[in-house]
C-alpha cells in the first residue's frame, strides 16, 4: 500500500478508493436502469409486438411521435392538464410543508407526537391504503370491490350541502376541496421532514444575535431561516417536482400506465418520453432561475 | 434594492415595530392548526381501521360511512382460517418477509451511501456527470422501465428467485441523491483530513465517521426502503409459493372479492404496523440526531 502511494501519489490513490466505493451502485445503475432505459427509447421509435418467444420490435421512426402528437386528440389535453396541477401544486406544497415544518419546530408540548402525525402518510402511504383514499368514482369503486373511497365517505358532503340548501355544484366543488387538501397534506410528508432537518441545522446563536438587534419575526425568517434554508429548499423543491412529475395520479401518467397494461409499448414509450423531455426543461429552467436568482443573492 | 435595504426602509417608515411574541392564545392558535392539518393525515388510518370492524352489510353500504356502528372482530377472526387453507405455513411467509425487507433494506443503503460519500468527496474525474445522471434517473418511476427491465431479469436468471427481491433496488437514485446532498453540507472536508491523518483507511473513514454523522440520513432511508420493500409485490416475476412475501398472501385474500372485503382491510390494516414500528423506533433517534447534527463548518 506505501509503495502504491509513493508510485502514484495520494491523489490517485484517493480517486482509486472513490471508484471502489461507486463501483456497486455503478454496476446496478447500469445494468437495471441504464439498459431499460435504452430499451425503453428504442420502444418508442419502434412498433413492438409482444409474442410467446418474446419481444418483436419493427424500426417506424417517428410515427409513435407523430400519432401522439397530431393524429392523438387527447395526449396534449392530458399533458397541459399534468403541466398544470403541477404548476399550481408545486408552489402550494413547498410553502405548506415549509410553514406546517417550522411550526413543528416551534417548542411546545407533544410535538414530537405532531411530527409523528405528519410524517405518518410517508409511512403508511402505499399501494393499498393509496387505492382506498384515493377512489372516488364508481368504476374504481366497482373494480376494487369494496365500497370504499376514503373522501366520500369520510364526511358525507352531500347531506351537509343539502342541509344548507347548496346546489350540487356547490357540493361538487366542496367534495373536491377536500380531496385537493388530503392530496396535499399526504404529498407534503417528505418535505415537511427535509425542511424540518434544516430547520434544525440553523445555528442557534443567528437567532440568539438577531434577538439581541431587536429584529421581528418576519425579518428573522427573511434575513437568516430563508437563506439558511436556500440549499435545502432547492433539494425539496426537485424532490417534489420529480414527485409531482412521475407520481401516479399525474393524468398523464395515468394513461400511460393504462397503455402499458394493454400492451400498447411503443405508443406508451413515446408518450412518456415527450412527456419527459418537458417536465426536464421545465425542471431545468426552475432550478436554473433559482439557484441564478435566489441562492447567488444570499451568497455574496 | 436588496431585500435588507427593503426591510430597512420599511422599518424605517414604520416607527412602531410590532413585536411578535408568542402568547398563549397564540399556542393554542398553533396547536389548533397542527391539529387540523393532523386529522387530514390521521383520518384515512382511522377510516382503514374502522373499516376494518365494518360487518358485512356495512361494508355494501354506498355511499360508505366513515365510523362502524356495530364493530365486529370477525373480519379478524377469520384470518387464521383464510390462513390455513394457504398451501405453505404462514410462517414461511412471514420469514421471507422479514428477512428480505432487511437484508435488501440494510444491503442498499451501504451501496448508496457509499456512491453518495464518494460523489460528493472523492476526486475521481466524472463526478459531476454521474451526479447529473442521478437527478435525471430520478424521473424514471419503477412502471414507466417494467417491460425492458423485465427482459433484463430473465436473461439474467433472476425470475423466480430471492435476487430479484434484492438486486432491482441497486439501481434506486434516491439515496444516492438524499445522501449526497447530506452529506455535503454535514460532512466538513476537515473532519476527514483529521481523520486521514490520524492514520485512518478510507473504509475506515467511512464507517466510523461519515455514517455516524449521516445517521439521519440512514435512518431516513432505512424507513423509506423498507416501507417500500415491505409492501412490494413483484407481480409476475415470483412463481413459487415458498418465495412469496406477505403483500402477495394479502392479495390472495383480497381476491375473495366483496365478501372478504373486511378481512382485506384487517390484513391491510396489520400489514401496516411494522413499516409504523420502524418508524416510531427510527423517529426518537432522528430528533435526536437532526438536533445534533454534528460539526459545523
């Protein structure tokens, strides 16, 4: 070992070291992701047949591209509707987990129980319980099988609007309040414990001096949580984008997901993978115009 | 004009600052609200447990009724009954279970650590590339590569047997993502050159100083892996009986359809409690070290 280090110096040394510890994670990556994902850009210039003894791939160029984005009347439909529930959710999560993680790291009795509370949906949200919350039309009721659906049955809208004398649409759109406020609260888990790992990792004494200066609240949280939270603020902000984008319930996901189970492969990969190439750009200029415009103001 | 200036005009112009302190009515205010927000995540578990209790006729109401009337243990009771009809013991399943969900859980989060650790620390060339092909894997869901990666398992021989529990994971970029970003900003460069110079290894490095200052972090994806692994059900891909896991037995009762409708919610309903255990026993040592996260710079 001294001999390599005199040979090659401690530099080398060192990145040999560094390869070693990537080298398992290199290997997975490339085997169980890269290969697919190849696999899956080729599907989508191909028509794929899938037979007994396998996979049957025809090279059709950019027909898929083409039949989604102009014979297809529903694909652009779907992709403004997943561009925009992620427009307005993103915003609304950060500042909701934000807020909802600085109150739990407020000291009082039993918070540690609150944050248990929050953080409880990432535990629990799963598969099953998702399907049981999440089911509000007939059709999934009926393929499920139980009569469930978590936000019509929890508070029986209905009879509270009619009792009020409200319309039905008035009905509708409180019925969905109540959903977007569960989607919410059960997409902000994650965050909610990101921000709250920040949050602690604020030196104390920031706020001790500020106190001393005699600054406000509002100028507290501006002048040093905000800042100090920039770093972790830019990591929640591409988690949750990246959540928003490939979670389940985008509508355009959705639909892929239907493809894929009847089998429509290429279709599906051309689908997704527009639908990538957008939410990429959309993700780059986000981060872009925040680390540009946001962190650089707080470094200098 | 920079934010400071703003304020201070502001303040300026306001000769009267208000200070805010927080009152007692300001308290119960917070409690209030955490308690609002708190019963939207408490109340799908409620509703899963007392659907759970809902005899038969309750159960085909439509539209549901969120609270039981008249709570019955029976869609408990008949568990072990549904159980012994299974052609291998419960217990097997119980056993797979287990140990895949930790050994998977404990074998991918050295992995990604450890890429994570020599990312953001190492100085090999390409560093910022493969973290680049990190944040771009994080777009790819397990659905959307299901069919190719498939065709990967069985070339590889993987089908129908414990790998195929273990080794997909490999692949996860969560934890290299999470992990990386920690431990650059928790991680001092300073530490590890003392620790160097004390005469430490890297691997030595690694375990006694950077994993001990990350814990947060691995507890974190301790929780996440094995919730997912936990509840995972590799449809297609496991034939035999003796290698199934407990998600595929809870799929056998749900298949009953509506007349098993209770017990699949009281399997649901226990299926969730050791994801809820690990948690409760990862939470006190989060707090914990969260609070103490260790050197700053």
């Amino acid at each position: 070992m001294s001999k390599l280090k005199k040979a090659k110096g401690i530099e080398e040394l060192k990145s040999r070291y560094g390869l070693m510890f990537i080298l398992p994670w290199i290997i997975g990556l490339i085997i169980f992701f890269f290969i697919p994902i190849i696999q899956s850009i080729y599907y989508s210039f191909c028509q794929v047949v899938v037979t007994s003894d396998g996979v049957k791939t025809t090279w059709v160029g950019l027909d898929n591209y083409n039949e989604i984005l102009n014979v297809d009347p529903n694909y652009e439909k779907w992709l403004e509707e997943s561009i925009l529930s992620f427009a307005y959710s993103l915003p609304i999560i950060l500042v909701l987990s934000l807020i909802l993680a600085m109150m739990l790291n407020q000291k009082f009795r039993g918070r540690i129980f609150f944050r248990a509370l929050y953080f409880l949906p990432v535990i629990i949200a799963t598969g099953k319980v998702m399907s049981y919350i999440f089911t509000t039309t007939d059709e999934d009721l009926a393929s499920m099988g139980v009569s469930g659906g978590m936000a019509a049955g929890m508070i029986s809208v209905e009879d509270l609007t009619s009792a009020l004398n409200m319309g039905p649409e008035i009905a509708e759109f409180v019925s969905q309040a109540i959903n977007n406020i569960f989607n919410l609260i059960w997409s902000c888990g994650i965050q909610i414990v990101l921000f709250l790992a920040g949050l602690q990792s604020i030196p104390a004494s920031l706020y001790e001096a500020s106190k001393v200066e005699g600054a406000t609240k509002w100028e507290e949280f501006w002048f040093i949580t905000f800042p100090m939270l920039s770093r972790i603020t830019l990591l929640v902000g591409i988690f949750t984008m990246v959540e928003l984008f490939v979670n389940e319930r985008a509508p355009l996901v959705e639909q892929v997901y239907g493809k894929m189970r009847g089998g429509q492969y290429d279709i599906s990969s051309a689908m997704i993978w527009f639908y990538f190439l957008i939410a990429c750009v959309i993700m780059g200029i986000a981060i872009f115009f925040f680390t540009k415009f946001v962190m650089k103001r707080y470094e200098a | 004009m920079t934010i400071k200036q703003y304020f201070q005009d502001k303040r300026a112009k306001k000769s009267a600052v208000k200070r805010y302190t927080r009152s007692t009515a300001g308290n119960i205010a917070l409690v209030l609200f955490l308690v609002a927000g708190g019963l939207f995540s408490l109340l799908p578990l409620i509703y899963c447990v007392s659907t759970s209790f809902k005899p038969l006729d309750e159960l085909l109401i439509f539209p549901p009724r969120f609270l039981v009337h008249r709570p019955t243990i029976g869609n408990y009771a008949i568990l072990p009954d549904l159980m012994a009809s299974l052609r291998v013991p419960l217990s097997r399943y119980i056993v797979n279970s287990v140990g895949i969900s930790f050994f998977t859980t404990v074998v991918y989060i050295l992995v990604a650590l450890m890429a994570a650790y020599s990312i953001s620390k190492g100085t090999f060339k390409g560093r910022n590339a493969i973290f680049w092909t990190v944040q771009f894997a994080l777009m790819f869901n397990a659905y959307t590569l299901a069919v190719p990666q498939y065709l990967i398992f069985s070339k590889l021989g993987l089908i129908d047997t414990y790998w195929i529990y273990i080794l997909p994971p490999m692949a996860s970029t969560m934890g290299v993502f999470l992990g990386k970003q920690y431990i650059e900003g928790n991680v001092p460069d300073a530490l590890l050159e003392a620790a160097k110079i004390d005469g430490a290894n890297q691997f030595k490095v690694f375990w006694s100083i950077v994993m001990p200052t990350i814990k947060p972090i691995w507890l974190t994806l301790l929780l996440f892996t094995f919730r997912d692994i936990w509840s995972a059900v590799p449809s297609g891909k496991i034939f035999s009986e003796e290698l199934k896991i407990l998600p595929q037995v809870v799929t056998q009762i749900t298949a009953g359809g509506t007349a098993r409708a209770g017990s699949a919610m009281a399997v649901t309903v226990i299926m969730m409690i050791p994801p809820i255990i690990v948690f409760l026993v990862s939470q006190s040592s989060v707090a914990e070290s969260m609070s103490s996260a260790g050197i700053k710079e």
